[in-house]
C-alpha cells in the first residue's frame, strides 16, 4: 500500500505560491471548458510568467504566451511545474524535470493529480511537492499578493 500524497502546510503553499516567478503548466489546454484555461488565464493575471506545455499545440498562441511542446522547450530557467495531466504520468514529468538545468524547485499537481512514488522520487531529488491541489484556488485562500 502506497502513502497518500504529501501534505504541504499552510505556510509552505503561500511561500512557494509568493516566491515562484516562472511556472510551466503540463497539460494545458486551449479549450476554455477545460480547468487548465482557467487557471492559466488566472497565474497569467497575476503576474506570473506562465509557459503552457502541450504537444498537441506546440507554436500556437494562447493569451500572451505560446504553448511549447515540452519542458526543455521553455526558454527560461523554471521554478514551478504544475500539472494537469492524469497521475499515472507523474513519473515521467518528474524525469523530465531532473533533465532540466537549474532544476525546477517545485512540483505542484493538480486536484486529484497523486502519485506517492513520483512525489518521492521528486523529493529526494530536492524538488519541493505540493499534490492534489489548485493554486486558483490557494493564492485568495492564502491572501497570496499579486506578483
């Protein structure tokens, strides 16, 4: 039996969500319907810089930003790495992320995004985890000020 997801604190959430500038959001979606839009359109408004990631509509504009294909597709050095993508393809990103030079500092997934063994294998690897949560929704619970 394998540990729930790792719980992060309170404080822990709103430093992460005052200190990141840079995020890239796996899984992103064009279609306004979708929750990764909202959410894009919503980190996008408050300032910070949001790199959407999607094979599928690679070079295509979205808001004031392009999609990009992959996570060494995004020009800049990446703090965060928020996921919208089903949780059987967290070790995968994870994988990914450990490519990257610097190594994004977060790992944030999505509302129901768990899984225990990439969170672990993030962890050990100095990433910091926040598992099954939204920060549309955890910056006003918060008081997170805009960037």
């Amino acid at each position: 039996m394998s540990a729930g997801p790792p719980i992060a604190s309170d404080d822990a959430i709103r430093r992460i969500l005052s200190t990141v500038r840079t995020i890239a959001m796996v899984g992103a979606s064009p279609n306004p319907a979708r929750p990764s839009y909202g959410v894009l359109e919503y980190l996008l408004r408050r300032g910070y810089r949001v790199f959407p990631i999607n094979p599928g509509q690679a070079g295509k504009p979205i808001f004031d930003t392009t999609f990009r294909a992959t996570l060494a597709d995004v020009p800049e050095p990446i703090d965060m790495v928020d996921v919208f993508r089903a949780s059987d393809a967290l070790p995968g990103i994870v994988e990914e992320m450990l490519q990257l030079h610097p190594v994004p500092k977060v790992l944030w997934t999505q509302l129901g995004v768990v899984h225990a063994e990439a969170a672990a294998r993030a962890s050990d690897a100095g990433i910091e985890v926040v598992m099954d949560r939204c920060p549309k929704i955890e910056i006003p619970r918060l008081g997170v000020a805009p960037r």
